[in-house]
C-alpha cells in the first residue's frame, strides 16, 4: 500500500476527480444491490399472488431507473478513474523524457537505449495500472463487498449470510497465489521468447555464415527445438492460466452449496421467503469479482511498486554538467586556449590516460587542424570543448573565460559542431537543416545547403526538401548525410564551427568545395578541423598531429612537411591514392 | 514504417481479409483434433451453464413453492448443484487448457514453417530486406498470431454462449424469449457502431503511442545532437504535444469504452429483465405463474448479454491478426529462393579446379556488375582478385558460392556445370572465409563445429593448432569451452578471424574462397592470421579477395577487377612491369606498410 502513498502528490492533484469517480462507484455499488431485491420482491408478489398492477409498474419504473442510474455513474467513474490514470502516465512519461534531455553523456553510457525505452513503456504501464486498475479495486472491492454484505445481512438473513460467505475468501487467496505464479511463469515465457528473438536475430545476421557452411537444415532444427522450449514454457503459463475460471467456479460452488443447503432449510422453517432466496443468491454472485479483486490488488501493486522504484531510481540520477550560478551570459568570442593536463573518461581506468598535455592556442578567426590515427584521441579533445565531460586537470578558455564559467547558451549555441557519426532525425531534410531553429526560412536553408554542396541533391530526391529522412523514408548515402549535417551546423552562422571528421565520405573535389566556400563566408569566424585526410586540413594555420592522447607534431603544413613523420607519410600516401583514383576516372 | 503499416491496416479489403484468413487458418489444420476437442468442451461449459439456473428453478417450483421440501430433498439439490459445479470446474478447465495448447502449437507450426521458408530463400531476399523486418515477422508477428486464435475462442464462447442461453429460454418459455429477442437488433447496433468508432480510435491510439515511443527512442539516440544545438527546450516542448495527444486520444477510447462497453450490456441487461417481471407479472394478475421459471430467465438473460462485452473487446485484437497474417503470409510467398541445383545426387567435387567462361551477372536484372568475366584456377592454384570497391570482386564470390545466379556464361568445377552438384556437395568442398567473422553465442568449440555433430573434439583441436588458434584459446578460462558472447563482442578481430579459419580448415574444403579483411586487424594476431592464410591455401585451390596486396604476391595468377571487368591479368611480376593500376596500388600500400 506505500505506493499509493507514494503517489499521493497525484492523487492530491487531482482529489476531485478521483473523489467524483470513487462516489460514483459507490452509489453504483448500493445501485447494484436494488435489482435483485426488485426481483425477490416481485418472485414473493407473484408466488403469494399479492401481485396488483400498480405494483408491479412500481417496482419495475424502480428497476428501470435503477438501470439508467447505473449506466450513468458507470460511465462517469470509468472516464474519471481511467483517465485519471492515463493522465499519470502522461505525466511521468513527460517528467521521463525531460529528465533525459538534460542528463550527461555518462548516463547514456550507463543506461542503453532499450533499457530506457523499457522504463518508458512497461515501468509507465505498471504505474498506470495503480493509478486506475489498483484504485477501483480498492474502492470497488471496499465498496461493492460491504454494501452487499450489509445488505444480504439486512435484506435476507444474517444466519445465511455468515455461513454462505464462508468459502469467499478462498478467492482471495486463490487469485493472490495463482497471480503470483502466473507472473513468475510468464516471466520464463518471456525470457524463453526472448532467447529465440536472440536466435532469430544471430541466424538472420549470420545467414551468409549459415549459408557458406551449407548449414540451413541443422539452423532449421535449432530453431524447432527453441520453438519447443517456448511451447514447453508457456505450457506451464497455461496450466496456471486456464486455474483461474475453473478456481472460481470451484469456490462459488462451494458457496452455493452453502445457500441451497440453509437457504432451503430457512425457507422450510418459513424463516425467510422464496423471493429472499432468489434475491440471495444474485447477490452472493455480485461478491465474486470483488473478492477476487482484493487478490488482484496485491500483484498490482507489487508491480506497480517496483516499476516506481525503477522510474525514480532514473529521476534521481544527476548530471555532471552543471550551469555555475551567475555563469557567464555573453556569447563566446576572441580566443580559444586549451591548456589540458590530463583527461581520462569516468569508466576508463586510472593509468590509461585519454588525454595528456594538449595545449594550443586559436586567435579568433583562426584555422586549427587536427589529424592523427583513428582512436588517438581527436574526438576526445573536441567533447571537452563542448562540455560533454567537466572533469580535467587543466583549463579550457574562451576569451578569457573557462568554458565551464559560460551558460550553456553562451557557449553551445555559438559553436556548429559536425560530429563523425552524423545523426539525422526522421524528420524532412528541411528541418534537419534547421533543426537549430525551425523558425528560419527556406532561403536560409538553401544557403546552408548550397555551402555544404548538398543543395543539387537535394532537389534531385523526388520531394526535395520534404524528402523524409531514415526508416521511413529515403536512404541518404553517408557522404550525403554528412554534408546535411555540415548544412546543418553553417545555418547558426556560429562563431566556432567544428569539423569532426566529417568530411571522410565525400571525394577529395566536394571537399575542397565545401572547404573553400566555409573559407570565404566564415571570414574572422573561428574553425576547427579534425580530420583523417590531411587535404582537409592543410590550409590551416596551425596543424596539430595526435597519437596516444597526446600532440606529437605541430606546425604549418609546411613545415610539418620538413619534419620525417606521421604527417609527412599520410600526405605522400594520401597524395598517391589520389593519383589512382585520378586513373580510376 | 508505423504509417505504412496502418495504412495497410485499413486498406485491406474484407475479401482480401477472408482469403488471409483461410490461408493463415489452414496453419491450424494439423491440430484440428484438439481444436475440436477444445470446441466440444465450450459445447459442454455451455451446457452447464444452462444446467445450473434450472436445478435451482426445479428446486424452487417443485419443493420449496410447494411447501414439499424435505431435508433429504434440499441436500440433494445442494448436492446435485456441487456435482454440476465440479462437472463446470473440469470442462472449464481442459477447454482453456486444450485451447491455448492448440493454439500455441498453431503458433510454433507457422515459427518452424516461416524460418524453413526463410532458408529457402537467397541471398538476394536477405541482402535487400532489412535484418529487423525479418526479425520482426518471425517473433512479434506470429506471436500476435496468439491474440488472434484467442478471439477465435471468445467467438466460439460467445455464440455458444447466447445460442445455448437463448435454446433453454424457449425450452421455458416460447412467448417470454421471442420478446427478448427483441434485443437483438438493439445490440447488433451497438455492436456496430462500437466496431466503427472504437477501431478508428484504437488505430489512432496505438499509432500516436508509436509516434510517442519512436520520437522518445530518437531522442535519446540523438541526444549528443540535440544538446549540442541546445534544442531540448523546443523537443520538450513537442514531445509535450505528441504525449498530451496521445492522452486524448487514449482518453477517448476509455469514454468509447466506458459508453459502449460492458455499462451500456450491463444496462440493456436489467432492461431485460424489467421486460421479463413485466410480462411474468402481467400473466401472473391473472392466473399463477412458477416462480423459480423467472429466477430461471434472469440468469439465463444474464448468459446471454455477459460474453458480449468480451466480444467487442477482441474486436481490435482481430484486426492485428488480419494484418499480421498478411505480412506473414508475404514472406511464405516469397519467390527469391536459393538457386537451382539439378538434381544428380551422385556428382562430387574430386579436384577442384575451377572455371569462369564469359559470365555475365547483374543483381538487378539491369546494371551488369560482371561483364564477361573468364578466368581459370587449376587445382591447389590461387587466383587473387584485386580492384577497388565496386569493380566486381564479391559479385564473383556471390556467384561462385551460388549465393546468385549468373545470367550468363557458364561456371564449370572440375570442368561440370556448378549447377549439377547439390549444394551440399559444393558447400562442403567450398569453404569460405569471410571478411567480417561472424561469431554465434555459444563456445569456441560450438564456432568451430558449426553444428555439423559429425566433427570430432580432436579435429577441432587439430584445426585451430593448424592455423595457430590453439595458443590464445587455450590461454581463455575454459579453453574450447569459453564462452562466445554475441557476435563474438569479447574477442578481437584478429582472434575472431583465427577462429574462422579453424572452422573452414576442419572440413578439409577442395576449394577455398577468401574475402581478406579490410579493417585493421590488431598488430598481434596480424602475423598469425598471415601464416594462418598460407597454411590454408597449400594443396588447395584458392580464389582469394585481396585487399593487401603483399599477401598475394605470390599468386598464380592476378585479375585485376575494374567496373566488372578484368582490366589486367597476370603475375605479380608481370603486373608491376606493366606499369598499370596493379603498380599504383601496390606502391600505395608498400608506403602504408612502412609507416605502420
């Protein structure tokens, strides 16, 4: 019950619907008991032949506005409660989603994409299910169960009552159990399921290996004898599954027993009347759903409790990137100095450093280069400049400032970082272009789109602009979505633009396009390229060459050019695949 | 994806749906049996239904009403009522039981039947439909076949249910019942209008919560973007809509619900029964009336409204079988299948020499990506193929392994057509190793293995000390037991490669095919897998992709590929001399090699 507790702020929040739809539910609860009266009465009116006209209209016009009365507040507590609880999905859903827009990278390390998408669905429908589900059980079975004792007790017959009532708490206990193992049960389905999505999954991804190694019949025999184990584990669910209605029939049959066995002998001892006897037993009917649902209860809110646990446990992680207050509000400008000591991620351990002693200085409006051998560490360097981790020996500073003295706004805004793994969104290009700020017009976009060289593409896809990008709509090739990407960036017209390898998929003309238009329109801007082909960066006005984390060569093109390195072998290698690719054509 | 599919949803015309139906139907037919029994026990629970109402009307008429009952009587009746109770109880119970059995059957026979199907397709089916589509069709969509059978059931129930009910009625009463048939028409409206609004709603529901659950997964999938621009205020803010109109429209499938749904059966049921006192009672100010014949008609009346709910609850759970018959039923009609082989049992491969004689291949029936290709190996020669992405050199390994059938030419092993070997043949003379090693869950052994059970532990051992995997498994916890997590995630590529290798050796193949890794592999396992590949290729003919050109040097012969043609051919030696392409390349890498 600490759950609902727990929830209380909801249910604070919203008391008068929740006390609208739990009075409804108990008048419908005393509404319910009215029709079997009616038919006692009207089976003793007839059975004595006291029946008259006028009584009968009497009782029937009760009957029927009864029902109406009914039909009414039924609706009124479903809409209230149901949606009540739809509502607290919403709620958390939206608590959920804000929450992880505004949590650190090391979060996303922590947590993968499925686990999460499983707090936002299952966790949310557990919660869902106590918000509606767990209340009008409750309510219900309080309601429904007293009233009709009460009544069967005044009504009727107390003797018969306490006696006939004997065997329902079976139900209770019944529904309790067989609901426990149900789930543990269907928990081994699922895993079994699970297992032959695995299998599925591995075979489909390897059917070239499968199919190298001639190996389809044995693959086939696998899989049946996967299917089985599933047939085999949800064997066990249905043996527990198909207890339920027969576990009822069993118990009320009991109390039948009881009824017939003293409700005949009250009627011979005429302690009570034929039309009380009908009325009974419609009445012990009425009991079954909430006795059963007391049951019921308990497993909602075990599962509903620990799906909350589970939601709350997200909400309370925090992140490491934090606005300092009173943070620097100005955009940043002037120079960029980077002065790290060492760096290394929060999982990594200690001795393996990621970063170690970069340091350079960038003039605004300069051109800084960064090559080196995937995994050296170019990446790493750039993620601290945009915040992605806080945690370095060193500083970072931007015109004067350390970066992590601006406002988020300050700094990230005015940066156009095009990362390597260039992520679109099932959007349309167009608002992938100006994702930065939907409000910009077409022209802006195309302007954008015609400096990353993308726009003649654009307007070769059959919808141009509204072309929808990803699953649903086109494939772009790789070069294609990082020139969007770079589109996407050059739209904020940012004061450091950010070239993380972005260029690695298109050819060496495009390249030299983009770069030079960026070149001509990014005049007294700030830029950084990282880059595997040195093309990419041989125009800038210092170079600095990565390995291990650290920088071990640094200069002009030229001048890097006299040293006998790493930067002077990728660039005759580089400079000969050029050639070929020249003959190629 | 999402809208596509509830597109599909709606278009499905009724003829259409009835032709899937039959069709996904006849899945069921090897379990008729016990679908029949299963059907015969909802016959009986239906009986007992009506049973029960009639001991108590018997018992109030013929005893208490007449003031005869004795308490050897009244224990009778209670004994009787039990008795029927417990009949209940076990007929409930095995017509459940034997129906989900059935029906889970139903689901593993339509499993097994769509994968058999699925390896009997070619690599075409696999290389242009996506792994996840087909995933899906072999788990979520035959798992949703459950769903589907179980409205079977609640149909089956149903109308046994209000045929039964409505058969003991008339057995009481004729007059009485023709009246509440009266309500029949009334609930056949209801039912319709239901149907209507609810399975629009639904269908709108179920796609704003995939919209919902799409937009939350791409979010987090590009968060690193979305804060990069700083945009989480404005996606909040559109997430907010999405979420607040998934609300409504959840909102309005409960008030559908609540207004059509067991409130509105609820209330047409007392309605009847205010029809049943009025016309009992009406006959009753004239002349005496039985009793226990009116408790009789309200439970019976009860029968007849309760599975109607349930009914109009599966109604939308019908509509996702329907639709998900049909993209199981899609793949069953595939016709991409793996290519002909002519059927001659005996021939097998004894040298393994090799031919290509003027091939011509294409994958879309269009833009060939071979063009006349002719090359030999004789047997325990190497062929290397060289040229850059594009030029043709995995076209040739597709069509030699017969994962695609050429168009033209002929491909001849051992101077006979390739397609008069059974594939079994040619997949156990021919071993393939590919670029990406693939590894399966399960142990190093079972990678090596492959599920050919006739694979000795020795021979496996033998084969992984042949090409120098012996020495970093046997350092693994468990040796050739250790544990292979998915796709191999804990070994490096040069390790997973070694492997590889020892599964293609220990079938001791005629004919080796080598598609080299182009990714770096790892410094230390670099010269294993170099030694591992010269091993391999002694004694055996080798058609080998090479993308470093040092390990091919010593080939016999050299193609050199360029947009599906052979532009150059011949030894290594003679190639450099020749000044062309195959120079260029291999001064390229030389300068790579040296840096490195």
């Amino acid at each position: 019950m600490g759950i609902f507790k727990r929830l209380s702020w909801f249910f604070k929040q919203e008391k008068k619907s929740y006390l609208l739809g739990i009075l409804s539910l108990v008048i419908v609860a005393i509404l319910q008991l009215i029709p079997p009266r009616i038919i006692g009465i009207v089976v003793d009116e007839i059975g004595m032949n006291e029946i008259t006209q006028s009584s009968l209209v009497y009782w029937l016009t009760i009957l029927a506005s009864t029902a109406l009365g009914q039909y009414l507040l039924r609706y009124l507590w479903r809409v209230k409660i149901w949606g009540n609880a739809a509502k607290l999905e919403a709620i958390v859903r939206e608590q959920l989603y804000n929450h992880f827009t505004n949590m650190d990278s090391n979060f996303f390390q922590k947590y993968r994409t499925g686990d999460l998408m499983a707090h936002a669905t299952n966790d949310l429908r557990g919660l869902r299910m106590v918000a509606g589900g767990g209340i009008l059980t409750l309510a219900d079975a309080i309601s429904v169960g007293l009233t009709t004792l009460v009544a069967m007790i005044f009504v009727v017959d107390w003797r018969l009552t306490l006696i006939a009532v004997i065997p329902l708490p079976l139900l209770a206990i019944a529904s309790r159990v067989l609901g426990k193992k149900l789930h543990l049960r269907f928990r081994d389905a699922q895993a079994a399921f699970s297992q032959l999505n695995d299998k599925v999954q591995e075979s489909i991804q390897g059917i070239k290996v499968i199919k190298t190694f001639g190996q389809e019949k044995e693959d086939i025999e696998d899989f049946d004898v996967q299917t089985d184990r599933v047939v085999e584990k949800n064997k066990d669910v249905y043996k527990i599954d198909s207890l339920f209605d027969p576990a009822i029939t069993f118990i009320m049959g009991m109390s039948y027993f009881l009824t017939i066995f003293i409700g005949g002998l009250l009627i011979m001892g005429n302690e009570i009347t034929i039309g009380d006897f009908v009325t009974f037993i419609n009445y012990i009917g009425m009991l079954v759903w909430p006795m059963f649902a007391i049951g019921r209860l308990f497993n909602i809110i075990e599962r509903g409790s620990a799906s909350y646990d589970r939601i709350e446990n997200l909400l309370r992680e925090e992140t490491s990137i934090i606005e300092r207050q009173g943070a620097v509000e100005k955009p940043i400008s002037g120079n960029l100095t980077f002065a790290i000591d060492s760096f290394n991620y929060p999982d990594a351990d200690a001795d393996a450093e990621t970063l170690k002693d970069i340091h350079f200085t960038l003039p605004a409006g300069g051109t800084l280069g960064i090559v080196g051998r995937t995994g050296a560490g170019k990446t790493s360097i750039l993620k601290l400049l945009l915040r992605e981790h806080d945690h370095y020996k060193g500083q970072i500073t931007y015109g004067g400032y350390d970066i992590r003295d601006y406002t988020l706004d300050a700094l990230l805004k005015h940066i156009g970082y095009v990362p390597q793994d260039n992520y679109l969104f099932s959007n349309t290009i167009r608002e992938n272009i100006r994702f930065a700020d939907p409000t910009l017009s077409q022209s802006a976009v195309e302007a954008a789109a015609k400096l990353a060289n993308i726009h003649d593409d654009i307007v070769d896809l059959p919808n141009g602009y509204d072309t929808e990008v990803g699953e649903r709509g086109v494939s772009l090739s790789g070069g294609q979505k990082q020139r969007i990407s770079i589109a996407r960036a050059v739209l904020i017209n940012p004061e450091l633009m950010i070239l993380d390898d972005s260029l690695s998929a298109v050819d060496a003309k495009t390249e030299e396009i983009i770069l030079s238009g960026l070149k001509r329109v990014r005049q007294g801007q700030t830029t950084i390229i990282a880059a595997h082909r040195i093309s990419s960066v041989m125009h800038a006005e210092e170079i600095i060459v990565v390995d291990d984390g650290t920088i071990v060569e640094r200069g002009t093109h030229d001048q890097l050019l006299e040293v006998d390195g790493w930067y002077k072998d990728m660039y005759q290698q580089q400079q000969l695949e050029r050639k070929i690719e020249g003959e190629d054509q | 994806m999402e809208q596509q599919e509830l597109k599909d949803r709606r278009s499905i015309p009724f003829k259409e749906q009835m032709t899937i139906l039959k069709r996904i139907l006849s899945y069921a037919s090897p379990f008729k049996k016990q679908f029949m029994v299963a059907i015969g026990f909802s016959l009986a629970l239906a009986v007992t239904n009506a049973i029960l109402p009639r001991i108590i009307q018997v018992f109030i008429d013929d005893h208490l009403a007449t003031g005869t009952a004795t308490l050897r009587i009244v224990l009778l009746f209670a004994f009787i009522h039990f008795g029927v109770t417990l009949v209940r109880m076990v007929v409930w119970y095995c017509e459940l039981y034997l129906f989900n059995m059935a029906s889970e059957k139903t689901v593993q026979h339509i499993r097994n039947a769509l994968y058999t199907k699925l390896h009997s397709l070619g690599m075409r089916f696999f290389d242009k439909t996506a792994t996840g589509w087909i995933i899906t069709r072999a788990t979520n969509d035959t798992e949703a076949m459950k769903d589907f059978w179980h409205v079977f059931l609640t149909l089956i129930q149903g109308v046994l249910g209000v045929a039964i009910s409505l058969g003991a009625m008339f057995l009481l009463d004729v007059r009485v019942t023709l009246w509440i048939l009266l309500f029949a028409p009334i609930l056949l409206v209801i039912v319709r209008f239901y149907q209507v609004y609810s399975s629009k709603n639904y269908n709108e529901m179920k796609s704003k919560l995939s919209m919902l659950n799409s937009k939350l997964a791409e979010t987090i999938n590009g968060m690193a973007v979305i804060q990069q621009f700083r945009q989480e205020k404005r996606l909040q803010k559109e997430f907010k809509e999405t979420n607040q109109s998934y609300y409504d429209s959840r909102f309005s499938v409960v008030k559908i619900n609540a207004l059509l749904l067991s409130p509105v059966i609820n209330f047409l049921y007392t309605l009847a029964v205010v029809l049943i006192l009025a016309l009992f009672g009406y006959d009753a100010l004239s002349s005496p009336v039985e009793v226990g014949v009116i408790f009789a008609f309200t439970s019976y009346a009860n029968d007849f409204f309760r599975p109607l709910t349930r009914l109009m609850d599966s109604l939308s759970l019908f509509q996702d079988g329907v639709v998900s018959s049909s993209r199981i039923l899609t793949v069953m009609d595939n016709e991409e299948y793996v290519p002909a082989q002519e059927d001659n049992p005996d021939s097998v491969i004894t040298e393994g020499k090799v031919e290509f004689k003027d091939v011509s291949f294409s994958y879309d029936g269009e833009n060939e990506v071979l063009k006349n290709i002719s090359f030999k190996v004789n047997p325990g020669e190497t062929v290397a193929l060289v040229g850059h992405t594009g030029s043709g050199k995995s076209s040739i390994i597709n069509v030699l392994m017969r994962f695609y059938d050429f168009d033209k030419g002929e491909v001849l092993i051992d101077g006979k057509s390739i397609k008069s070997f059974p594939i079994r043949e040619l997949r156990q003379r021919t071993g393939l190793v590919l670029q990406d090693s693939f590894l399966f869950y399960g142990t190093i052994k079972d990678n090596i293995r492959l599920m050919n059970p006739s694979i000795t532990d020795r021979e496996i051992v033998e084969a992984a000390r042949f090409v120098q995997a012996d020495s970093f498994i046997e350092q693994l916890d468990g040796q050739y037991d250790a544990k292979v997590v998915e796709r191999g995630a804990s070994f490096s590529s040069g390790q997973k490669q070694l492997i590889s290798f020892a599964s293609t050796i220990v079938r001791d193949p005629k004919i080796l095919i080598l598609d080299e890794a182009t990714a770096n592999i790892d410094t230390e396992t670099e010269s294993l897998i170099q030694e591992g590949l010269q091993r391999m290729r002694k004694g055996r003919t080798t058609v080998a992709i090479a993308h470093r050109l040092s390990t091919i040097r010593d080939a016999d012969q050299i193609l050199v590929l360029d947009k599906g043609r052979i532009v150059e051919r011949g030894t290594h030696d003679e190639l450099i001399e020749r000044g062309g392409l195959y120079k260029d390349m291999y001064e390229l890498q030389n300068l790579g090699l040296q840096q490195a």
